[in-house]
C-alpha cells in the first residue's frame, strides 16, 4: 500500500490515478498531520509526501516517523514544487528519506522509482520473514538441545541405577566365594541378573526410540491367536509380579493379523505401568473385544494414581513422564511412544482413561486383518 499525502485535492487525484493505473494500492492523506495518524497505525511500504503543506510539511512528517518501528521500512519520496537547491534536498535525506520528485511530477519517473522502491519494500519484508524464520529456528534447537541434555542427564541416571546394583551384588557374591562364606550364593545371582535384565530393557527401548526416529523399525507380521499371546504375557508378568492378580475378561479367542512380538512389548508395557503406578493395589484388569468393524480392542485397568487431565494428551509423546509422579517412579518417558508407534504401524490407536487418584485404562485398538492394514498404513 502507497500513501499520498499532499494538501490539494487535484494532485493527490492525479497521482492516485497514475499508481492505480500500474496496479498500486493507494491511500490518501491531505495533510500532514493525517498522514502521521495514517503512518502510526498501518504499514505502508511507500510513502509520497509532498513537501509543502499548511501546518506540518513533508519535512516534519518524515522526521516523526524516522526511527518509528511501524515505519522503519517504508520508503519516503518527497514531492517538492519550488526548492531544488543541494541544502533542500539533503535536508530531505537526513530525514530518513530516500528520494524526491520536482513538480510537476513526470508520471513515468514517479512510477520507475516507485516500482524500485515497492521491489526493496518486498524484499525487506522477504529478509524480515527469513529472519523470524530463522529466529523461531534457533530457539527451537536451542529448546531440543536443552531437552536433549537433560534427557541424557535422566537417562545417564537410570542406566546406572541398574548397573550399580548388579555390580553391587557380584562383588557381593565374589566376597562370599573367597570368604568361603555360608551366604545366599544364589539370590545374589539372581538379583543381578534382574538388574541386568533392567539395564537391558532400558537399552533396547532407546534402541527402539532410535529405530522409529529413524524410520527402520521393521516389522514381521504373521497371522496369530490374540488369546494365547495374552495369557502367555500374564504368566510372565504373574512370574515377575506373583503378588498381582490378572483379571481378563472379553473375547480373546481372535485371529490377529500383526507383528506379534511387537504387540506382546505394548501388552507388558502396559501391564509393566498399570503395576508400576499402582503400588497400592494387587490387581490388574484387561478387557479384550472384537468389534463388528473387525477390530480388536484391547483395555488394561489399574487402579493406580492416575493422571491429571491436563497431562492426558501428551502421555503418547517421546520421553514424556508425568511432573507429579516423575521423581516418585523411575522411568525414561520411552515406553508408551513406543507402544503408539507400534499400533500405529498396525493402523490403529491408543489411548487414555483416567482420573487423578483413582486409575487409569489404558487401551488399543487395531484392524485385525492384513487388508485393513494395509489401506490405512500405507
Ligand atoms: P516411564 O514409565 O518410563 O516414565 P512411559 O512412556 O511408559 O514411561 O509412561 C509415560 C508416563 O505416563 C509415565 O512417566 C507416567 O507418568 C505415566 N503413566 C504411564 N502409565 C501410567 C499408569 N498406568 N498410571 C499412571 N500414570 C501412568
């Protein structure tokens, strides 16, 4: 948008015709003072300020608005009818302008500077956008850079946790050998390899982070029965947890098409949470169903801390835990992204129930047959 601020109502219709005519946007001003309102309030990229008018001139306008950020690209060309004298015209440039026309204006030569002046006006506002752009960008990386440090700060931590343990118990069980001691040889044995097998989880889930960043988590998919995979993970986890009771309900005799090994990770996952947030309660429920549009659903019930409602939407997201519970629980905020990535590439959806201080459902659903599958992943 172009401004022509000039006090006779001629000129300023003469010179709007000329710039509409090469297909400028014009606005008018007819006097100085409504030109700085006019100036103070929009964008304009040029402004054609004539230089002598009642009241505040071309000049005074110009000055006002020079350093003002509203303005600070816009290009000024001063209309001057009498004064062409050297003092006149660097008075105009130490005003923060940058060009003039003598009356009577010569339409061509005002449209050439024009034209010039629109092009500068839009490459600035070009710069100005790459800028930001580039701006955003930073802070961004600068926000993932930090996000990074203090992830591998956690996961330094969590790694070491295990290790220090099942170096604790080796050289437990060294001590004891040498000594020739009567000690518990064997239970020494198995606590490190529990904490081994701890260490080992965490390190194939980043693992596993780092295959779907990269897009190479292959799966193998083959036909299976959704029930005896169920029950075999509810033998592992009662071997794990023999304290937990396992409540299965549903139809769980299903013909499931889908990677198999993959789908039994998000089942103990699932599991995993439902007992790891509910230290107080002994039960796990799971409720599995096909629904008429051939998918199976699948809901693990604990009756666990819950999660506040704010917090449900980004359960899903890589590295993300919980504020509230974060320093009471261990854990690396990797196991739910992996299992929304997982049923996602079997063309389904996870999702939350919960509510703070009485438990969470966790569930899945995805299309059972290889066809369906195949139409909403690909
Ligand atoms: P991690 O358990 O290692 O933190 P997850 O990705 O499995 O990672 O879980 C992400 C977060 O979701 C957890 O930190 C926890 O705050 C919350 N969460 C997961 N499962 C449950 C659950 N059953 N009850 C309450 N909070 C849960």
């Amino acid at each position: 948008m172009i401004l022509i601020v000039d006090d006779k109502p001629e000129n300023l219709f003469s010179l709007k015709k000329v710039l509409e005519i090469n297909d400028f946007e014009v606005d008018v001003a007819s006097s100085g003072e409504e030109a700085l309102k006019k100036i103070l309030k929009k964008k304009y990229a040029i402004a054609i300020l004539d230089v002598q008018m009642p009241g505040m001139d071309g000049f005074e306008v110009a000055d006002i608005i020079s350093g003002h950020s509203q303005s600070k690209d816009m290009s000024i060309i001063f209309l001057s009818a009498v004064n062409k004298e050297k003092s006149f015209i660097k008075k105009g440039y130490a005003s923060g302008a940058v060009d003039y026309i003598t009356k009577p204006v010569d339409p061509d030569i005002l449209i050439l500077k024009v034209k010039t002046f629109f092009r500068l006006y839009q490459q600035t506002q070009k710069l100005t956008e790459t800028q930001q752009a580039l701006r955003e960008e930073i802070e961004v990386r600068k926000r993932a850079e930090k996000k990074k440090d203090e992830f591998m700060s956690i996961a330094s931590h969590e790694l070491k946790t295990p290790l220090t343990s099942m170096k604790a118990y080796l050289q437990l069980l060294e001590r004891s050998i040498e000594d020739g001691t009567n000690e518990p040889h064997a239970l020494y044995l198995e606590r490190a390899l529990m904490q081994s097998e701890k260490l080992n989880t965490l390190i194939t889930d980043l693992l596993d982070v780092s295959k779907i960043e990269s897009g190479k988590l292959k799966l193998h998919k083959t036909e299976f029965n959704f029930k005896n995979l169920l029950l075999s993970v509810a033998d592992l986890i009662s071997k794990m947890h023999p304290e937990i009771n396992i409540i299965t309900s549903g139809e769980m005799d299903i013909r499931v098409y889908g990677d198999e090994i993959r789908i039994e990770q998000v089942l103990i996952n699932y599991f995993t949470n439902a007992i790891k947030y509910a230290p107080d309660s002994r039960d796990v429920r799971v409720n599995c169903s096909l629904t008429d549009d051939q998918y199976l659903k699948v809901q693990v019930t604990d009756q666990g801390i819950g999660i506040p409602r704010e917090r449900q939407q980004n359960l899903f997201e890589k590295f993300y835990r919980v504020e509230e519970s974060s320093v009471r629980f261990q854990g690396l905020g990797m196991g739910l992204f992996i299992c929304s990535e997982i049923i996602k590439r079997h063309g389904g959806q996870v999702g939350v129930e919960s509510e703070q201080g009485k438990g969470s459902t966790f569930y899945f659903s995805m299309p059972v047959t290889k066809e369906m599958q195949q139409e909403l992943t690909e």
